[in-house]
C-alpha cells in the first residue's frame, strides 16, 4: 500500500469537507472490517490477505505525528476527533475510503482528512498522546456536537453532565419547560413535557436517534414519533450478566435494572450469590448434626402471592411461620400476613401452659406420658358419656383407638366423622377447619400404618395444605412415600417440616432436623 511519504492532507478533501457534526463520531468497527474485506477481494495488489485491518481505531483527542518526507526536521502534528467514510476525489470508480477527521495542526480551526488505513502503517503516524476511550455507540453525535444542536433550538444544559447524559431544558418557557435527557451513548432520549391528556409527564424511548438529522427532528419537535425504541417497560427484554439468560424486567430487581444493560444481575442470581449471608441459614447453621442447610432452603418458595422464587433470603421475625425471597415481597405481603401472624413466643407459652389446646397440641406423636393419661382419660370419660360431638370422637380416635393401635376401629371411627359432618344439617354441629386438619392427620396415620400409602399420602396432604405449621403434620406424608420407594419426595416433606412445622415447639424443631440429618435416608423415622 502507498505509504504516508508525499501525501498531502489537501489530497482526499473535496466539497464534502468534515463539519463539526463529525466530531465525535467513529465508524463502527464492524463496518470497517466489512469494507477491508472487500477492497482485499477487488484490489488484491493493493489490499493483500497478509494485511490486517487495524484492530481498532484511535479515539478521540488523540495526538499523533509523523514526518513529511521522512524527513524528521519536518515534523508534522495533528489530533483525532472522529472518522467516517468518504469517497475520494480521485478515486476511478467512486469507492469510499476511511478518513480520520483531524485538525492539523492541533490549534487549527479547520478541520482536515487523513487516511485511516494508512495512518496505522509502520511509517504512517505515531501516537503522542492517545486520547481516553469513549464508550457505547462512537457512530452517535459526540456530546460537543449534541451541545451545539440543542443550542440551535433554544436549549440549555439544567445540570452537569451525569453517567454519560446530557440533560436540557426549553429555554422559550418557565412553565413546565420542555426537559431532554440524551444518553449519548445508547442513542437513548427521556422527554418530559405537557401532553394534552395525561399531563406533564416523561416518555422514555432506547435506540431514538442514529444521526444528527433524527436528534435534531426530536430538539425540533420532542412530540415527535421517532418509531424506535417505544416498549412496554414490564416486557422489556436484558440479559443477565451472570447467567448470561435473556428475561424481562420483572425478573429483576429496581436497583440492578438501573445498573443498565451488560451490569445488571436477575433476581435469582442475586438470591443465589445471598445464599452464603442468608439471614434464614445464619439462624439454621449451628444447629446439631450436619444438615445441608442450602439444599432445604431451595426447596421452599417465596409465600408472597403470584411469587415462584426459591430460596428465600427473608422469614417473618414474628412468627418464624412464612418466607420471602425479597424485601420487596415481604412489603407487598405485609397486609395480608399481619391478620394472621402471632408472636411465636405467644404460640410457645401456649403451647407450655395448655397441653390440651387443639391448636397448638402435637397428639401422640411427641406428647408427654402426663398429657397422654389426662387426654385418653377425658377420651373414655366421653365414651362412656354416650358424647358424639365432633371433638369427643376425635378424642376417642386418637387416645383410644390409635394408643391401643386398634388402626381398624380408628380408621372406621374417623370415616364415620367425615360421613356425618358431610350429613349435618346444622352448621354448628360440623368439624371447624382445625378439626378437619385433625381427622385428616389420624386418617393419614391409620391408613400408613395399614399400608394404604396412597390415602395416606392423599390425606395427609389434605392436613398439610390446611395447616402445614402444625406439629408432626408432615410427618406420615413423609413415611409413606418413602415405603412406596419415592426418596426423593420423602426428603422433600421432612425439609417442610424442618422449616415450617411449629416455630413454637422446640422439641418438635429438634425431632425433625435430627430426623433429616441422620441420613440421606429417613428409614429411622
């Protein structure tokens, strides 16, 4: 290729000479590439294959020199401020060639071309002083030249220049003015103005101008409708920059939205990276035995309704009884949860004073030699009394029957219950919500302990989705799937019951986590 030696700057320029719109602006590198690629296929001699195009192009306010001539007593100066395509005066068939747009010397006013191609030579120009990197989009108008088109239409700057945007305001008003924000950058615009129906408010729009005639169009008129960039901000699109997954705004957080495209994380992988500081494994680490903590907590979801994220990073501190995998999900959920939430210090003097309370008593499963006696001793006096009510037959159910293991007679007992509560006429007479999850509960054991694995695991699911924090609720669900060989399932139910049984009863706390970290298997349950 012609070298630098006898070229004069005033060669290439014709009546297209540079403006200052072109300072700022870079071919795209792609672009560039493209056009090497083709000038190798035409002009071989000139362009041969073992010539690479430069693999980058100097940026802007970037010093350079060479020598007229080679002679080094002829010392020449120029700096970068942008390049573009430009057809050559002598080129023979109209070909558009890469030009740096320079000012030669630097203190000059005019501004002038060099060949981009060949100031990349061995013996083309040297850098003095290379100027900083731009980032984004270097084809857009540099903010020099967005400055002074905003200038032209009457507006000024309102504050200081801020992440890369230049922010304007209507200068031909005081009221509500006409405010521009350009990320110059992105090609992005923000308009606030006052639109006829729904006031004076903002319209964002991404990828809004690509030139100096579609930025201006929008100074002329902000109302304009450019026809790029106009979305629906709850479908918009981004990749996560941890695990490189397209998703849609909702699947992240306000804070990592803002960090803009290429920074930000979505929620999972947040909640992921949280899970070494997760507030809920710091309370559940130090326990006895060694329990994959980690793993337990993957297999819950958040309790925020019309939330499916996993690993929940919060629990409510009251009641230890409901999980969320953000703060913003515990906000949202706060009115719903505070009808029902009870300090779980209450629940657990409660659960100390009155073994016999319906709500808070954990059966036969872990109660005490003392509450057993009185409880089978209320059972039989019922019995005895000719007492049908619901909660006399429960009370036979459990502390009779089941305590004698007569599984049959208990299971038969707790069919009649639900036969005549499903016949009552009198909504009085009819199990409450707390006595359904009880004969639930007994149908379940009975039917596990007849080697009805599925009625079990069907009924005790029942008991579950009523009431999954009571006490050993989840237990014979667990059993059953593991005698039917499903290990999987098994460990699942035991991690619920872990996290979710009753926050109030230590014992039955210290039951279930020594139960899940026996073993990966839960035959000694």
């Amino acid at each position: 290729m012609m070298g630098f030696s006898g070229l004069c700057i005033g060669e290439v320029i014709d009546n297209d000479d540079p403006t200052p719109e072109d300072i700022g602006r870079f071919i795209p590198q792609s672009k560039l590439q493209t056009w090497w690629a083709y000038m190798q296929r035409r002009y071989p001699q000139i362009f041969p294959a073992s010539d690479p195009c430069p693999d980058r192009q100097w940026p802007k306010d970037t010093k350079i020199r060479t020598y007229f001539d080679g002679d080094r007593s002829k010392e020449m100066n120029a700096i970068i401020l942008g390049s573009k395509m430009k057809v050559e005066q002598y080129s023979p068939t109209g070909e558009e060639y890469p030009m740096y747009v320079v000012r030669c010397p630097p203190g000059s006013s005019e501004l002038s071309y060099i060949h981009l191609t060949e100031a990349h030579e061995e013996d083309g120009w040297e850098v003095v002083e290379e100027g900083p990197t731009r980032r984004g989009n270097t084809s857009l108008p540099s903010p020099e030249v967005i400055k002074i088109i905003a200038l032209e239409y009457n507006y000024e700057e309102r504050r200081d220049e801020a992440s890369s945007t230049l922010f304007f305001k209507d200068t031909s008003t005081t009221h509500n003015p006409t405010l521009i924000n350009v990320f110059y950058t992105t090609g992005g615009i923000m308009t606030k103005l006052s639109h006829p129906r729904s006031g004076y408010n903002q319209l964002w729009r991404t990828n809004a101008f690509d030139s100096v005639a579609s930025l201006a169009a929008i100074f002329e008129n902000p109302r304009v409708h450019t026809g790029k960039g106009y979305r629906n901000a709850g479908n918009a699109v981004r990749g996560c920059v941890n695990c490189g997954e397209e998703k849609k705004r909702c699947e992240f957080s306000n804070n990592q939205w803002r960090k803009g495209q290429g920074e930000s994380k979505c929620t999972s992988c947040v909640q992921s990276q949280r899970q070494g500081r997760n507030p809920i494994l710091s309370s559940l680490r130090g326990e006895p035995n060694e329990i994959e903590w980690e793993s337990i907590i993957d297999s819950i979801i958040c309790d925020a309704e019309g939330c499916c994220n996993t690993s929940p990073a919060f629990r409510c501190e009251k009641c230890c009884m409901v999980y969320y995998c953000s703060e913003a999900c515990r906000r949202r959920h706060q009115r719903e949860h505070s009808q029902e939430c009870m300090d779980v210090n209450v629940m657990r003097s409660r659960c100390q004073m009155s073994g016999s309370d319906p709500n808070l008593r954990s059966g036969l499963c872990n109660a005490s030699p003392s509450t057993l006696s009185q409880m089978r001793g209320r059972a039989m006096a019922t019995q005895l009394s000719g007492n049908r009510s619901v909660d006399s037959l429960l009370l036979q159910a459990e502390y009779i029957h089941q305590a004698d293991k007569n599984w049959e007679e208990a299971l038969e007992l707790y069919h009649s219950i639900m036969m005549a509560s499903y016949e009552m006429e009198d909504h009085r007479d009819m199990a409450t919500p707390s006595q359904w999850r009880q004969i639930y509960m007994g149908f379940s054991r009975c039917c596990f302990a007849l080697a009805m694995y599925d009625k079990c695991i069907s009924a005790g699911s029942a008991a579950v989705e009523m009431n999954r924090h009571f006490p050993q609720v989840h237990r014979f669900v667990a059993l059953a799937h593991d005698k039917k060989g499903d290990d999987a399932e098994a460990r699942k139910m035991m991690k619920h019951a872990v996290l979710y049984e009753a926050p109030w009863c230590d014992e039955t706390a210290k039951v279930n986590k020594n139960l899940l970290a026996v073993s990966t298997s839960i035959d000694s349950i």
